[in-house]
C-alpha cells in the first residue's frame, strides 16, 4: 500500500525528522529542499492535500496569534498598551535581524526564521534584544 502524501503549503512532504533541536524537526521535501519547523506548525499545517500560500500562511500564524491573544488575557494587559507591546516586539525582531545579518548568516533573507536569528546570535558573544525582554 502507498504511503499517503503529505504536504506543508504546495510542497510534497518525503520526512520528517525526530527532533533536531530546541523543539524543531527538519523537514525534507521531494525536491530535497529542507525546512526547519515546530511540531505545533507540523501539527497545524502539513496536510494530505497541497494548500496555496494564503491558506498556509492562516494555518501558520492563527495558533501564533491564539498564543499570544491568551497571553495578553492572563497577564490582563490594558487595551492602550498593545500598540506598544506589538511595536516593541517587532522593534526586537527587527533589531535581531540586524544584529543576525551582521554575523555570518547561513540561509536567504527570504529564508530567514527565529531560529536563525537566535542559532546565529547564541553563536557569539552578541546579546540578543530577545533574550532581553
């Protein structure tokens, strides 16, 4: 019997390893391309048929924004301060990936994840702005 096929976004699936670090597990495709991903975004996004970007993309982010929608409730987060929270996070990021791509990379700005930032800054003696929220 055919193993059935699995997708992540229109990529045809042919692994996925056991964990290789910090909760990520590579993924390999057909075409022998690799990604890493978190087994809440395998959970939430490989599927047994193909889906097109923005489907992926919804798949993607909603347990994301899930996460973070809950967060804001426990710590009961005043309604005048999620602008400033969200830019601050995204300040952070940005200035990660500044810091990131002063270093050696190892993979396209296209490419790009968290976990690159954070291996390429945790490499060196660099501090990073996300270990300092």
């Amino acid at each position: 019997m055919e193993a059935k096929k699995q997708y992540y976004g229109d990529r045809e699936i042919e692994s996925i390893s056991n964990e290789i670090e910090g909760g990520l597990y590579e993924v390999v495709f057909k075409d022998k391309t690799k990604v890493e991903l978190s087994k809440g975004t395998i959970s939430a996004c490989v599927t047994d048929v193909p889906l097109d970007a923005t489907s992926l993309r919804d798949k993607r982010c909603f347990p994301i924004v899930s996460e973070i929608l809950k967060l804001f409730l426990e710590e009961n987060v005043h309604i005048k301060e999620i602008d400033f929270i969200c830019d601050r996070v995204i300040m952070s990021i940005n200035e990660s990936c500044k810091l990131g791509n002063a270093k050696l990379w190892g993979a396209s700005e296209q490419d790009q994840t968290m976990a690159h930032v954070q291996r390429v800054l945790m490499s060196g003696d660099v501090l990073s702005p996300i270990q300092k929220v």
